[in-house]
C-alpha cells in the first residue's frame, strides 16, 4: 500500500468523500459508511473506497477495529469540526499532521509497510531542490532522481509514473505546491497553516529559532527529521548541499510571500545572534533575515 499510488488509494478526494461521509452521519459500520459514500453506485471505484479507508485507517485518521464501527479518530475529531463542510475545510492540515507522525514514518525507506513515509520522502526531496530550475515533467523527474540519489536500488523517491502523478497532486492538496500556467513547488501554504504552533504564544521569534520550530511542525522542510534523511542519501556531485544558515529556495520563497501577504515580518537587525540567509535561483542570495514576526489577524503592519 501507498500513499502515492494513485491506482489503489492514492486519491485525495476519495479520503474527502469518506470523511464527510463520517463527520455528516459519525460513527457507522464499514459497509454503511461506504454506501453513504456512494458504494452501491455503478459508476463508483468501490476498491478505492475500501483501500482509501484501510489506509487511513492504518495511519490512525479513522479508528474501527475488526466489527467495530468506523469513525473518525477521537484525537482529530475536534479539529476537524462539527459539520461536513468544515472538516472538508480543515482536512489538509490534519492530513500533513497524520502523514508526519513519526510512528508512520519508521520504515522510512522500505518500500513495504512504509506507511506514509513515500508522501513524506518525496515532499523533502521536492522541497530540497532548486524550484526555480525544477521542471515538473515526471519523466525529467525521474531522471532527476537517477542522477541525485546515492543508491538507488535501496532507496526512492517517485519510482514511476504514477507515483510522481500522485506526488504532484498530494503536494498541491496539502499546501507544498501551487498549480496556475504551471505547476510549482511551494510550501507557502503548509507554512502558513504552521504559523501558530511555530510562534506558539511568542509574537517574535530569532530566524534561526523560526527555522527550527517550523522543522518541527513540518519535518519536510529544512532541517527537519524527514528532509534531513532525504538530503543525507543525495550525491554532492548532482545536488549542491546548502551551508549553514542558508535557506533552501523552497523556504525562501514561502517566507518571502508571507511577509508580502502580511502574515509575517522579516527583518534583520545589527544586534542579532544569528541570522537565515533567502536564496533564489542557482543560490542567489535575497536577503539576511534575523528575526520573523507573527501578524495577528486584522492588526495593521
């Protein structure tokens, strides 16, 4: 099973259709809960359903142990919300933080009962790269992997076609990639979504610190525990690793349209301890930044 084969239950709107099914009715048999979802319809992928379900069941979004009704898992039951429409709203969120547990994420590198560890080695390897120069055709993709990864008889990212397919559209989905005249890597929204675990109650943070806790929230971004596995299995010879202190391209564009777009605040003060360096294309430098400040909402810059 994985999370990115689209073939089987890598679709993110089947998960959509069963989680409004579960929050709208609660908790259900499993064969009542797949036909509120459409089961008995002829024109429905009846093996998607089933499959979507044991997968997320696996990785703990809905709980039904054998005979038991399904329902969604106690712990994001109230952040999902009370209505079918706000948990549509809310479920990418929930899905970054079940796809990211650690405990579904052991195998990191197996590609039997990895659980979610495809979805999160993929998002790191995309977010390590220059998303300036990456071209999102998948078969320039897979050459890409090719030539990065050190062994690639133990370790991959997309695999084939319909990995990376499903890769794009996961990444889109939760918040790690925009679509327009193209499709882009950009984390700005999963960051975005981040901002009030990272600052917690704090209103200012040092960059560095910034960095830090953002790599705690989203282990797929720099620094953290998935990306940095990813990185540690790259050739330097086809993958220029970034110095200290240097923020990859990725990051460096989602802080630079959150400040833009008044979410944030990036400064950089003479009496600082450290600082996080914005890189553009081919490791342009954009600017030194010392200190990110949370905006609250409605509160004027």
């Amino acid at each position: 099973m994985s999370v990115l084969n689209q073939a089987s239950d890598g679709l993110y709107t089947v998960l959509i259709v069963l989680v409004r099914a579960a929050v709208r009715f609660g908790p259900r048999s499993r064969e009542d809960l797949l036909l509120a979802c459409g089961g008995a319809v002829d024109a429905v992928e009846t093996l998607q359903l089933n499959q979507t379900l044991n997968r997320w069941t696996e990785l703990g979004l809905f709980s039904g142990e054998a005979g038991a009704d399904v329902c969604i898992a106690e712990r994001y039951r109230s952040g999902l919300g009370k209505t079918a429409d706000e948990a549509e709203q809310r479920l990418p969120a929930i899905v970054r933080a079940v796809a990211m547990l650690a405990e579904n994420n052991e195998r990191f590198w197996e590609r039997e009962r990895s659980k979610s560890a495809d979805l999160s080695r993929a998002v790191s390897w995309m977010l390590a790269q220059d998303v300036y120069a990456l071209d999102g055709n998948v078969k320039k993709l897979a050459v890409l992997e090719e030539a990065q990864i050190a062994d690639s008889t133990k370790q991959t990212i997309g695999k084939n076609d319909t990995r990376w397919n499903g890769l794009k559209a996961w990444m889109m989905y939760l918040g790690f990639a925009r679509d327009g005249m193209q499709w882009v890597v950009d984390p700005t929204q999963a960051l975005r979504d981040a901002l009030p675990n990272i600052f917690a109650s704090r209103k200012e943070l040092s960059a560095p610190a910034f960095v830090e806790r953002a790599a705690a929230e989203l282990p797929v971004l720099d620094g953290g525990a998935y990306r940095a596995q990813v990185e540690a299995a790259l050739k330097d010879t086809a993958w220029s690793r970034p110095r200290a202190g240097l923020a990859s391209s990725s990051l460096s564009r989602a802080l630079q349209r959150l400040d833009r777009e008044g979410f944030i605040t990036l400064s950089d003060r003479s009496d600082t301890e450290g600082v996080v360096t914005l890189t553009g294309s081919n490791g342009r430098t954009w600017r030194d930044v010392s200190h990110i400040g949370l905006i609250q909402p409605g509160r004027d810059r």
